[in-house]
C-alpha cells in the first residue's frame, strides 16, 4: 500500500542552485562510497552488517550509501577502511616545486592485521620504471 | 497520481510564463504497477516522495544505484558501444553529466526556452505535432561519448507546455529491448491517455486540470 506523500517545499530548480555551488569534491567522496558498495556485494554484506562494523548506526549507512550528507573526512574514510580490511584511498603527494621527483604516500590496509602500515614510496623520473627505493 | 510544478517556481506565475514546465508523482504502487520491481529504490524510502523530474537527479546521485543499474544493465554496458565502460567510469561520468545537466536545464526554463531541448519521441509523433499533443524526449549529459541521458514527457502544447513523465539512462538504442525505456514507454503512454480523457491539449486547459488535481489533495 503506498505511503501519504511528504510534499517538498523547496522548488527543484532552488535546490539544483545550492547543488552545483556544493558540488566540489563530491564526486571522489561518490567513489569511496561506491568501492564500499562493491566490496558490501562481494563480500554479501547487508546495509545492518555494515552499520555495525563501521559502528554507526542503519539510517547513516542508508544514506550514506545514497551520496546523501556524504562530505566525508580523511581521516574517516581510513578508519573505514581499516574496519572494512580495504584500500579506500592513496593521497600523493608532490615536493613543491620539483617537477622530476614525485612521492607518493601510500596508505596500505593489511587485510590480516587490520592495521596502518604507511610506507613512504620515492619514485624519481629519471630512474628506469623498475628502480623505486623505499624508507 | 499527482503533479507538481517544477517552472516556474510558484504557482501564481504559471498563467504569465511562456514555458511552463511540470512533472507527473507516481506512487509506489502505481510504479510496480507499471514494472518497476518492488525491491527497486525507485518505490523505497527517500525515493519515493519524488516527482519524475526530480527523482532521477536524487536516484543518479547515488552510488548504491548506480552500482544497482551498472549490474543491472552489465550485458548492454560491457559491449564495444559502451568501449565496455567499467563501473567506476559509470559513476564518474554519470555524476559529472548531473552537474551539466542540471546548469543547461534551468539556464533553459529561466530563459523560457525549454522547448528548444525537446524532440518528439519518434517519427510518428512528429507527424501529430501540428494537431496534437505528443509524447517527446529530452537528450543530455555524456557517458562514453555517447547521450543517454533521457528524460521523457507530454508536450501539451508546442513551446508552451511540458508534463515529464519520467527519465533513465538510455542503455540501447531500441526503447522496446531493455526494461528501463519499456517502463518509460508504459509512463508515457498511461500520462497520455489521462490528458487525453481529460481533454488537456493546450497550456491553459493543463493549468485548469492542474489546480483541479491538485485541490484534490
């Protein structure tokens, strides 16, 4: 049996405004979430189950998982994936002004030990591909 | 079945705009009705309080669907028309396409040029043009190169008056082959005969049946 409608009182085109002024950023928030829907599909995890092992309650996932309210913190997304036991993000970065020399900061999830363990990669382009030294 | 006004914003100024604009609410059981699966988002919780318009815009913004529609569709999307557009690809493209989707449609209604977006859905309905009201297609947005972005309405009357009926993402050419288009086709066509019993063929009578609808809440 459908439910009595609540009538939006926001105009489309109002809310459509905001939007397109707000929407920086969101789309690599929208990736996150979609890796956590995959892993959620392969893994056969319900909206519940996943509530309770990010510990957060069913009505944020349910939204979470929608886009909606979705301007999520770093370090937030590395706790979920530390929770989940998946990568969720690698943040680069460059030395200013160097445009040869290119660190990149990996943030690696151990699927076994459930723990961060950053490791600092140094890739230099006038090294062959295959010569990378870490620290 | 309800209808909500999407331009202009209020309703006093429907009868001094040039373009008036306006989408059709199903409720849940009329969508299942017509082939949505009762399991689909479309009919659940936030979803279902959004008019045809507005309801894609809410549905594309969503991961969850998307990823739904990408497995859904995987046998249409995985093929060299789609340069086997992988999942991730879907989403950024679907969600960088919502932004200019947005900006062109309202830069259009605000310049009372929103009939410059519509084509009639086929040839046939070009024919009825000149005579009547006909059920019409709104192209937009980019995956792959390609547009599939479809939004579908009446048009009332030419230029002047515009009832959506629904929108998806377009995943084959032939509207008949895949379940999504099927389903717009059937919310065109049931929109069509309701105007049609009504009488509602020009921007006015549409005005008149609306307030009429809409006291009825």
């Amino acid at each position: 049996m459908a439910h009595n409608r609540i009538i939006k009182q926001t105009s489309w085109i109002s809310q459509a405004k905001f939007e397109i002024e707000n929407e920086a950023g969101f789309l690599e928030c929208k990736r996150i979430v979609l890796r956590i829907v995959r892993y959620m599909k392969d893994n056969h995890l319900s909206q519940k189950e996943l509530a309770a092992r990010l510990n957060v309650t069913p009505q944020y996932v349910n939204k979470f998982l929608h886009g909606q309210d979705i301007d999520l913190k770093i370090s937030t997304v590395i706790r979920y994936g530390n929770l989940l036991g998946i990568k969720l993000i690698e943040v680069p970065m460059e030395k200013p002004g160097d445009n040869n020399l290119q660190i990149n900061y990996v943030i690696k999830i151990s699927v076994k030990e459930k723990a961060i363990q950053p490791s600092t990669f140094i890739y230099s382009n006038i090294l062959p591909k295959s010569t990378f030294s870490m620290q | 079945m309800e209808y909500d006004l999407i331009y202009p914003e209020r309703l006093g100024q429907m009868i001094d705009t040039p373009c008036i604009v306006a989408a059709v609410y199903f409720n849940e059981d009329e969508l299942i009705s017509l082939g949505i699966p009762e399991d689909s988002l479309e009919v659940q919780e936030p979803f279902w309080d959004y008019n045809e318009f507005q309801k894609p815009f809410e549905l594309w913004a969503s991961p969850k669907f998307l990823s739904d529609y990408y497995d859904r569709y995987k046998t249409f999307l995985q093929q060299e028309y789609w340069r086997e557009i992988t999942e991730e690809e879907f989403l950024t493209d679907v969600s960088n396409s919502l932004i200019n989707n947005k900006k062109e449609l309202i830069d259009k209604m605000e310049s009372n040029e929103f009939y410059s977006l519509v084509e009639p859905l086929d040839d046939n309905e070009e024919i009825k043009r000149l005579i009547d009201s006909i059920k019409v297609k709104i192209k937009q947005g980019i995956i792959k190169g390609h547009h599939p972005f479809r939004f579908y309405a009446i048009e009332i009357e030419e230029e002047k008056c515009y009832l959506i009926t629904g929108a998806t993402i377009k995943v084959h050419k032939d509207m008949g082959k895949a379940m999504n288009t099927i389903i717009e086709l059937r919310k065109l066509e049931k929109v069509y005969r309701i105007l049609e019993t009504n009488d509602v063929k020009t921007k006015e009578s549409f005005i008149d049946f609306f307030y009429k609808e809409n006291s009825k809440k």
